[in-house]
C-alpha cells in the first residue's frame, strides 16, 4: 500500500500525515508515526535497489522518474493520443492509444484496493482508461480497422452498457462490417435502457451514429499514411470488402504455419495478404517480410529474391561460416524467433516456391510462410485461402443496399480518388451497379474502370463495356474466365492510350522497382518518344493508372508490368531497352562512385538507396550479357555501399558472377574483385603468399588508385598475416599522392597495426590523422568512424568530456542511428558517471536493434545494459541481462562459441563486482579467450588483477595491472573501476610496494605478457 501510494505521487514528497491518512483513514494506530516509519524500513529493505525511497525534511519520495511510473505514462501517452487524434491523425493516435492501453495487466491497484486511498485512484484511472479505450478504437475505425476495433468495443459494452460512446462507436464498426441491422439493435437496446434506468433520451452524438445507419451511406475509407513497418509497403489506397477474408486469413495464419491466398488475376491476393501481414504481431517485430516473386523465373531466382528482401538496410553481416549455399542463407537470415515470409505472386514458379517453402519450415519450426498464387503450392500441411471477386449487389436491392455491397463500395472509394466530389445518385448508382457487374466484381478491372472517371461519366463507361467486353455480355466463359477478364480490362486500358503513351508503358515494364523520372526518360526516351515529351507522357499514365507514383519515383502494378512486358516484346525492343537500363545504370554508379568518397557523399549514397534494385537488376542484367565494362563500373560502387550501409547476402556471390567474367574485365577491375573476393569469402582464411600476391596485383595494375577502398580492404588483411614490410611500402606511396580520401585511409590502417602491436601513443595519432584527412574531403561516415576513434582515445586517457563530445559529433554526421556508435557513446557515459545519459542511449539503441531486426547490435546492446547495471551497483539485474544475451543467441542460431566470447568476460566482471571470487576463477579462462577472440586482450590483464586481489594476492594484481599496460600501450584512466583497483591495491601493499608490483608487470616485453595471459586462457 505505502508503495503504491508513494507511486501515485509520482515523485512528490508526502508528507506523513497525508500518508497515515491515506494508510489507515479514520482509525490510524495508536502510535502511528512509529508504524509509519516501520513501514518505510520494511519497504526499503524489500526495494531492489537502495536509494529508491527518500526521506526528505517533510516527508518521503520515490525516487524514480515519472516516466517510469506505469499509471503516470499511461496518462501521457492516452493524452498524446487523445490530442492526436483530435488533430486528424489517426495512425499515430492508434499507436500511442495502443501503447498506453498495453501498460496494463488487471484492474486498477488491484493488489490494494482495500486502501483508504486506492476508492478515488482507481475510479479515476478506470475511467481514463475507459476513455483511452473509446479514443483506441475511434482511431482504429478511421484506419478502417472495423474488424479489430469490434471486439474490443464488444467486450467494454457488456461491461459499460449506458456508455453512449462506446455504443455509438460499436454502432460504427458494426455498419463498417455490413451488419446494419446489428447495428440498429444496438441503438434500441441502449435508448431502452437509458430510458428506463436514467429518463433520458440519447445524446446527440449517439443519435448521430443511429441516423447515420439509416442512411447507409459507406463512411470513409482510411487510407496509412507514412511507411509501414516491418518491411511491407505502405498502402497506397484503403482496403475495402475483404473483411470476411480478412478474419478467415488472420484466423488461418494463427493456426497453420504454412498458408496460400488462391484466386485469379487482379482478384487482390496481394492486397489481402498485405494488410493480413500488417496486423500480425511478427510486424511489429520487424521479422516480417514481403518477397515479391513477380520477376522471378526458376529456383535460383526464387532464393535470390529472399535473400534480396531479407538484406536490409542497417543490418549487421552474419558470420563467416553462415555463408554457405543460398539456401542456408535464407536459414541463417531467419534466425532469431518467430518470422513471417509473404511470398507473392508465386503461380509461375510454384514448384520452386513450394521446394524452397518446405525447405525452409522445416529449418525454422518459428516461421510461418504466407503465399499469394494462382494455384496451390502442394505441400504438406498447406491451408488456403480461397478469394473470388468481390460480392456484387443482389438483383433488385433497394439503393441502400446497393451501395451497401463489397464492389460497389471499392469502386466508389477509387471514383472519390479521381474525381472528388463524386456520389451515388440514383442514375449514377444504376450506372456503377452495370459496371460492377460486367467486370465481375475484379478489385483491379474497378479501379481501372474508376480512373476513367477523370474523363467519362459512369453512364459512359458502362457503354464502352458493351464495346470491349464482348466476352462478359455473352457470358461465355473458359476454365479460367477472370484471367481472361482481366486481361480484357488491361486490353481495354491499353487501347485508350496514345501512341506514345504505349511506347512509354511497354518500356517502363523493363523497371524491376520505382524508377525516377530522369532514369524513366534516359532509358525509355528513343525517335518516337523524345526525352522532352517523357515528363507528359509519364503525367498521362498516372492519370489513366498505368503507372503509379511512389514517392519520387514512378512503377507499375505487377500484373500491368507484365502484360506491358509481353507487349516489349512483341514489339522486338526488350534487348535494346534493358541494354539501354544497363548503360544508363553503369553510367550512374560510375558517376556517384567517387562521390561517395567526398562531400557529396549523402546525396549520392540517397540515389542508391533509391535505385538500389534498378542497379542490382542491371549488374544481374550486365553479368547475364557479359557486358564486363558495365559490369565492373556497377560493382564498384554497390560494393562500397554494401560495407558502408546496407548489407546484402547476395553481395559474396554477385562478386563472384562478376569475377567470373575473367579476362574481358578490365585488368584493374580485375584485380580489384579478386581481392574483394579473396577478403570477403567464406572459404578458409588466406595465408600470407596468396595476400601479398593479390596486394602486389592491386598495386601494380593501378587498382588500389581506381578502387581506393581496396585500402581498408587488403592492407588490413596483410597485417594480420604479417605482411608489414608491404603494408609500409604501400602506406609511403599513397602518402606521395594527392588523393587524402585515400591518405586518410593509410592512417586508419596504421592505426589498426598499432593498436594490434600496443603502441597507444602511435594508435592516437594515426586516428588523429585519419580524422583530419576525412575531415578535409568532406566524407561524413569515414569522419564518423575516425571521430569514433579518436572518442576510445580520449576515453582511457580519462577525457571523458572530449570523447563525449567526439561520439555525439559522430552521430550527427551520419543518417539515421548509428547503434555501435550509440552505444560507444552510452559505454562512455557510464565511465564518466552519467548513468541516466547512458541508460537513455542503451534504450535507443536497443530500440533501433529491434526494429531493424538485428541480433547482432541488440547482443551488442544488451552487453551494454549489463555493464550499466553492473556500474550502478545492480550484480543481479546485470546477470539476468547477460542470461537473455545467451538465450538471443541460441535463438539467433549463432554458435555458442561466438556468444560466449560476448558472454563470458561480461560474467567475469559481473562475478567481481558481486565478491564471487571463486566462480570468477573458475570462469576467467573463457573470458580470457573471448578477450584474444576479440583481439583486445589488455581488459583480460584487468580481470585477472581483480581475481588475484579477491583471492588475498594484491601483488599478484598489481603486476597483472601493470601487465594490462603494457599490452594496450597505455593505463586506461578513464574507467573509474580501474582505479578504484588500484586505489584498493596501493592501500592494500602501499605506495611502494604497489609501484614495484606494478613496474614488473608493466616492463615485462609485450609477447612475454600475452604469452602469460595465453597460458590463463589455457587453465594453466
């Protein structure tokens, strides 16, 4: 009771008499301050952390933040929804209405109603939450969410039955799902019962939603704005006359773990599959993915088509060993937890879509695979979901009920699109209802036929149906009659353009993803179609929905993109114009590949998140023609994007189908990709003869000159095999150049050798070099990295403000959240006392992991928020961060090697602060290998001293602290346990004896203290 109270405050002093009152009301005891304070006592002692309950001059505290109080942020967010949903904002009101709702878990304090206090608390919190839930699903029936919002608002009905709002909200929903007459029982049930228990008549409002069924008019459709998460495309239009399909498809997906939407062409079982996908919790997640499948043509492409959907920006590179045949891509891409696969448009290739679905669920018992075909995939254990066209009016139905219907409803909602203004009258209503009827109810032929609005009436294009569909009026059908239907309405469409709108449609159908209009124009532009008409042309194809605009760019539907195609061929022009894509792209890359390198840097790396599967489909495209010079001037650039930004898993193996291009590369392309191939593939890694032969072929065929990035590729590489002599050569040449993109690159590889040699003074001017030099050509994410640097510098020599500073400037210079440099900077803040700061920036952090669906940065980040707990005094919540490390990645399906080189030095240090000196021991040789694993042994040198010091052996410590020293090059001043460490030890031997422990660990040679360390690892 005093916690929950003290809670409420959120904050606040209360003073002891406010709190007697609210313990024991009227009859406190009789010695009620003493029993006041008793309970303080007893509730400090149960608090998991001290220092959370204050005592203050008048009174008591929790200590804790506001936000952190459940029933105070709930409060915050059901207002921020509230205001945002009052400004026209559904979709973000939906998501913060939703969070706040989601912080609860029963009835208000319902461990302590009892409580004086707890009658009015939770009669208020009640009705806010009452209220939230009113504002949840008004926001969710703006977004068309009928269906979701119903059950809710169902289950809060029979709880509130005089709550006209609910009531009039059910009543929306109900009409939304086609249930008028449900809808209207609601409304007599509730004006009954006000009646008859209160004497009133209903509000206004709920008068308004009764006269609103009467008049059946469809309400409006929502459409989302902004992105949808969880890799799916945001809808461009509502989703209208699926609901039924809807609740059959969501209900099938909970069930069966493999599901197939069945229908015809242009029937929409990519729209029904979308917004199923959008509503699944695997979305939210970010472990959902949609792999349109449209262009593929075999088994090959299939895989390769998953793999392109599941390399995502931002996503961390597996390790080495998951590089295995594309299919144990996929496996290893899948990894950690519950995934969902949308494969659409597989009827094509079936056979290879079902191999690779069978395939892959029994690989993966967490995922689920939902296909769109034409056909079912056969494989065991399928459920399908069968959709025809949409529900036609009924023969004879009163207009109410006309307008009321599935087809008609969608053909409206796209009319209003066109043509704003537009309405059901009663010719116009018999109009539509013809029209909805000769096309059979297909959702595609009715929005085909709705953009005729722009320039016919509804009367009109009903008349040309008598024209073009002659197949419809006769209603002569063949086995699959909506295929043909719908590509009677394409047919149709088709021969209501110009001349040159179809010589632009047929050639846009080469575009495998949006295109911008100055690629539209270079590659489609020819005699019949100049490049000054393209812009026009491009205009009249939206307007007549041939084409659709997306953003800043222009595609096609699917099933309009491959008829166009048939048409591209037909016309013997499909080789010229994908020759002209290939050119135009190599063009493109070769461009932007040096100013990827400059201050150009974030515009260029823009235009190839933009056109990136127009330029991976042209490499593809180059590779297949064995045009090499286009193939290597396309490389170039993706290859350095894919490193910076973007990991793909079809990078290893597009490298290789370029290499394999042989001879006809140019020769320093050449050498370049065998390089990039030698450093980056999976098979065994190279000695020293196979990396200095590949280096000397890159310096003396020019390559490390035209491909300065090869730098930070191969240099690397020779210092670890050894190769000194070499790397120092190539470092003084490229210093004699003029290129500093390239010169700053020598720094950051000689920083890399010095660091592995333990030369730290070396180390910090090498980054200090590389900083200057990036700083100077204007590369904002090589600035970052070297600012990066140059922070880890600062930091062991205790400056924690300047290395603060260094990360923060890091950040601002690149696009979106870096997470290790987020968490470089949190890891900072803790060593400089700012727990609060780092705490802030491990949530981001883990925050962005999760919704880029990275296993990787979020073991990175739950690491981070060990240490934090570990730093605050917390050994317990610390632990059972590191045990949730260890359960990511088994689930992750990394080997248990890989997590416990994270693990194992985290539990050591954790051990430690605990005074667990014995399981620390017993655990030091595996962290001692993780640390060499890492290739950063020095803080191992530091574990050891802690152990030695808890086992009685100060001496012992200090000499391994000194070893520590010497490994890195340098005492890390920063970490302010460090010093506690040797502020302990210095106490412990004293001043002089400390020194001298010290000074013989810190002489020992470099290899004589690693060798030591090596033989902990061993157990010895």
């Amino acid at each position: 009771m005093l916690l929950a109270r003290l809670a409420l405050a959120a904050g606040d002093v209360l003073t002891p008499g406010v709190l007697i009152d609210s313990l024991w009301g009227t009859r406190p005891p009789a010695d009620a301050l003493n029993s006041l304070h008793a309970l303080v006592y007893r509730l400090r002692r149960a608090l998991p952390a001290s220092g959370v309950l204050e005592s203050a001059e008048a009174g008591y505290r929790l200590a804790v933040p506001k936000e952190r109080v459940d029933a105070a942020r709930f409060e915050a967010l059901a207002a921020r929804g509230g205001r945002e949903l009052a400004a026209g904002d559904p979709e973000e009101a939906a998501s913060l209405l939703g969070e706040a709702l989601a912080l609860w878990h029963g009835p208000a304090l319902a461990d302590v109603r009892q409580a004086p206090f707890a009658g009015p608390a939770v009669a208020r919190l009640e009705e806010l939450r009452l209220a939230a839930l009113e504002d949840h699903c008004d926001a969710r029936l703006r977004l068309g969410d009928h269906t979701g919002a119903l059950a809710g608002l169902e289950t809060a009905s029979a709880d509130h039955p005089l709550r006209e709002r609910l009531a009039a909200l059910r009543m929306r929903a109900l009409k939304a799902a086609g249930r008028q007459s449900d809808a209207l029982a609601v409304f007599e049930d509730v004006r009954g019962r006000l009646a008859d228990e209160l004497g009133v008549d209903p509000s206004a409002g709920l008068r308004e939603a009764h006269l609103a069924v009467l008049r059946g008019a469809p309400g409006p459709s929502a459409v989302r704005s902004g992105p949808a998460p969880g890799r799916l495309p945001a809808p461009l239009t509502s989703f209208v006359g699926r609901d039924g399909e809807l609740a059959l498809l969501d209900g099938l997906l909970d069930a069966n773990r493999l599901v197939t939407v069945i229908g015809p062409g242009g029937v929409g079982k990519t729209r029904l599959a979308v917004e199923a996908a959008a509503g699944h919790r695997t979305r939210q997640q970010g472990r959902l993915w949609l792999v349109p499948l449209a262009g593929a043509h075999g088994p090959k492409s299939v895989t390769d088509a998953v793999l392109g959907a599941l390399s995502t920006p931002n996503a961390a590179r597996p390790p080495a060993d998951s590089h295995a045949e594309p299919r144990e891509q996929v496996v290893g891409l899948l990894r950690g937890g519950e995934a969902v696969l949308v494969l659409d448009n597989c009827e094509h290739v079936v056979d290879a879509v079902a191999e690779l679905a069978q395939y892959l669920l029994e690989r993966r018992p967490r995922l689920t695979v939902l296909a769109t075909s034409r056909e079912p995939l056969q494989v065991l254990g399928e459920a399908l979901c069968r959709i025809g066209p949409l529900p036609l009016p009924r023969p004879g139905a009163d207009p109410a009920e006309a307008a009321a219907s599935p087809a008609v409803r969608l053909f409206v909602d796209r009319a209003t699109a066109v043509r704003p203004g537009f309405t059901l009258d009663g010719p116009t209503l018999a109009a539509v209802g013809e029209v909805v009827r000769r096309l059979d109810g297909l959702p595609l032929a009715l929005e085909l036929a709705a953009a005729r609005l722009r320039s016919m009436t509804a009367g009109e294009i009903a008349h040309r149906l008598d024209d073009r569909f002659r197949l419809l009026a006769t209603g002569n059908r063949t086995a699959q009659p909506r295929q043909r239907t719908l590509h009677a309405v394409i047919e149709w469409s088709w021969e209501l353009l110009t001349g040159q709108e179809r010589t632009l449609a047929r050639r846009m159908a080469v575009f495998p993803a949006p295109a911008g209009a100055g690629t539209v124009e270079a590659v489609c532009a020819g005699e019949t179609l100049p490049a000054g008409d393209i812009a026009y042309v491009l205009g009249s194809l939206v307007d007549k929905s041939f084409v659709e605009r997306v953003g800043d760019g222009y595609r096609m539907l699917e099933t309009v993109r491959a008829y166009a195609a048939r048409r591209l061929l037909q016309a013997g022009e499909r080789e010229a114009v994908r020759d002209r894509l290939v050119r135009h792209f190599a063009d493109v890359a070769e461009e932007h590949e040096p100013l990827l390198r400059s201050a150009r840097q974030q515009a260029s790396f823009a235009l190839l998140t933009a056109e990136y599967d127009n330029l991976v489909f042209a490499l593809r495209a180059a590779v297949d023609g064995r045009d090499a010079d286009a193939a290597a001037r396309l490389l170039a650039p993706l290859y350095w994007y894919w490193n910076s930004l973007r990991y793909d898993a079809r990078a290893e193996a597009l490298v290789a189908e370029v290499c394999g291009l042989g001879d006809a590369l140019p020769e320093d392309a050449r050498a370049a990709f065998t390089a990039l191939r030698l450093v980056a593939g999976s098979g065994p890694a190279p000695g020293a003869r196979q990396v200095r032969a590949v280096i000397e072929d890159c310096a003396r065929t020019g390559a490390l000159e035209r491909y300065p990035m090869l730098l930070l590729v191969t240099l690397p590489m020779g210092c670890l095999v050894g190769l000194e002599d070499v790397v120092h050569r190539l470092i003084r040449e490229v210093r004699g150049r003029r290129d500093r993109w390239a010169v700053a690159c020598t720094f950051l590889v000689e920083a890399f050798a010095r660091y592995d040699r333990g030369d730290w003074a070396g180390l910090a001017g090498a980054t200090a070099g590389a900083l200057r030099e990036f700083e100077a050509v204007g590369d904002r994410l090589c600035t970052a990295m070297a600012l990066a640097g140059v922070a880890r510098v600062r930091s062991v020599e205790g400056n924690h403000h300047e290395a603060v500073a260094a990360y923060r400037r890091g950040l601002a210079l690149v696009p979106g959240d870096d997470i290790q440099a987020r968490l470089g900077l949190a890891a900072e803040r803790m060593r400089g006392g700012d727990l609060a700061g780092a705490r802030r920036d491990i949530d981001t952090a883990e925050q962005a992991a999760r919704d880029r669906g990275d296993d990787f940065t979020r073991l990175a980040a739950l690491a981070c928020r060990a240490e934090w707990h570990r730093r605050a005094g917390e050994p317990e919540p610390a632990g059972r961060q590191l045990d949730r490390m260890e359960a990511l990645g088994r689930e992750a399906g990394l080997a248990d090697e890989t997590v416990q080189d994270w693990v194992a030095p985290a539990r050591v240090a954790n051990l430690l602060a605990a005074g667990d000196a014995v399981r620390a021991r017993e655990l030091l040789p595996r962290a001692v290998r993780g640390a060499f694993a890492h290739r950063d042994p020095a803080p191992a040198a530091q574990q050891l001293a802690g152990v030695l010091l808890a086992e009685g052996d100060p001496a012992g410590a200090a000499g391994a602290l000194g070893m520590s020293e010497v490994i890195r090059g340098a005492f890390d001043a920063g970490d302010p346990e460090l010093r506690d460490l040797a502020a302990e030890l210095e106490r412990r031997l004293g001043r002089a004896r400390y020194a001298a422990a010290y000074g013989r660990g810190a002489a020992m040679p470099r290899r004589e203290a690693l060798f030591r360390l090596r033989r902990v690892a061993d157990g010895s």
